[in-house]
C-alpha cells in the first residue's frame, strides 16, 4: 500500500485478552471488504422469471442484468432518450456505458465514505498487467488512522490487547507473527472480520478470538487504516 488518503491501516494481537464474549460487530459482513466471493454469497441463477422494482412498470430477466451490452433502464421518464451506445454500446469491445453509469448517468454525485475502505490502483494498466510493484491508493474516513493507532498500541482501555505486544512495535511481525505494516487495508478488515466470527480457522485463530471480539467494524477500519499507513 503506497497512499492513504484520510486514513488507513490495522492491527491485530495474537495474545490473550478478556475472555470470549459474542462478537460486538454487525453480523452482516461488510459488502464493501469482500468485493469478491462475500460470505454465504451464491451466484442467483435465472429462472426466466421477470424482475421488477418499485415504481417502474419495466421488467428484466436476470440475465438481462448481466449482459455488459445492454443496460437496464427502469425509469425511462427521469432522463432524455438514451444514445445506443448509452444503451448497447458497440460489441464486442465498448460495454454500454449505463451498465456502470446507469440509465441516468448520475455524473457528478458525491456520498461520505462513511465506515468504509475505498482502495484503487494507482496505475490501472500496470494493475491490470499484475505488476508486483504497483501500488494503491485507499481512502478512509477521516480521523480513522489516529484511532487505529491508539487501539493498536494501547488495546483501548481493555477492549483488546496492544497489536504491538505480538506483532512488533512497528506492527512489521516478530518470528512467525505475520507483520501488518503496509498491507491492504480491506483485506485486514476482513482478516479481523473472519476471526471475530469464526470463518477464519487454525492453530494459532483462537489466540486471536480474545483480541477482536469486542472490536467494533469501526474499530476493524481503524485498526485498518493505521496498519496500512505504515511501512511495511
């Protein structure tokens, strides 16, 4: 991880802590840290069967949602006559804009990060070629990486133990505990998310449980966010 905007980086203890209680955070998993195969998640097959939603009179199948060359637009009344290539881009190379920007093409909108990570390549092409040595920019809300670092160095008046305790002062791994310092912010959210509920397993998972049981998804960002803007 090269950047963090507003914040970014984690931590986490391998030692004991208070004794297991049932897990403090939401028990819905964070949508945004698992962008890929989210937990319990399974591909909805098409049945045929025509999808709706509220105050539209359109209907699309499943795969109509799906197709990349053909964008669902279910309010045709809220903006002027699409452009065919708005609507079925040019195959087999130019998707149809609206299946990303939608029909409406809402250019311009803003929304808070709020509790979430937002990671992006720095150079999409270099990503994209799997260069080893790209980088990424993640932005986070703001005052996110202050708190990490207090929680990860003092264990937040009992809330869990200090990260530093097992996993260096720098949070760069001592022996074989894993270093933190510098990695992907989303995937540490999810590292802490599967340990607090069990999804993550092995020898050493249960030392872990004591440590984040408590955490908040706001304590998980935190933690997060500062661990990522360190170097690794």
């Amino acid at each position: 991880m090269k950047a963090i905007q507003a914040g970014l980086a984690l931590g986490v203890a391998l030692c004991a802590a208070p004794p297991v209680m049932q897990a403090q955070a939401d028990d819905a998993p964070p949508a945004w840290a698992y962008p890929v195969n989210p937990p319990d998640f399974k591909v909805q097959p098409d049945d045929g069967t025509q999808r709706h939603v509220p105050d539209s009179s359109a209907a699309f199948t499943v795969t109509q949602a799906r197709d990349l060359f053909f964008a669902l637009d279910w309010h045709p009344s809220d903006h002027p006559a699409l452009p065919d290539i708005v609507c079925r881009g040019r195959r087999p190379d130019v998707m149809a804009c609206g299946v990303c920007h939608r029909a409406d093409g809402p250019g311009g909108e803003t929304e808070p990060i709020a509790g979430r990570i937002i990671e992006v390549p720095e150079d999409l092409e270099r990503f994209e070629m799997r260069d080893a040595r790209s980088h990424f920019i993640a932005y986070v809300p703001p005052g996110t990486v202050d708190q990490g670092r207090e929680l990860a160095n003092t264990g937040g008046n009992g809330k869990s133990a200090p990260c530093t305790i097992c996993h260096g002062p720098a949070l760069n791994g001592v022996g074989p505990i894993p270093g933190l310092a510098g990695r992907s912010p989303s995937y540490l959210v999810r590292q802490l998310y599967d340990f607090q509920h069990g999804t993550r397993v092995g020898p050493w998972s249960p030392l872990m449980v004591p440590n984040v049981i408590k955490l908040t998804l706001d304590d998980m960002v935190a933690l997060a966010a500062y661990a990522a803007s360190l170097a690794p």
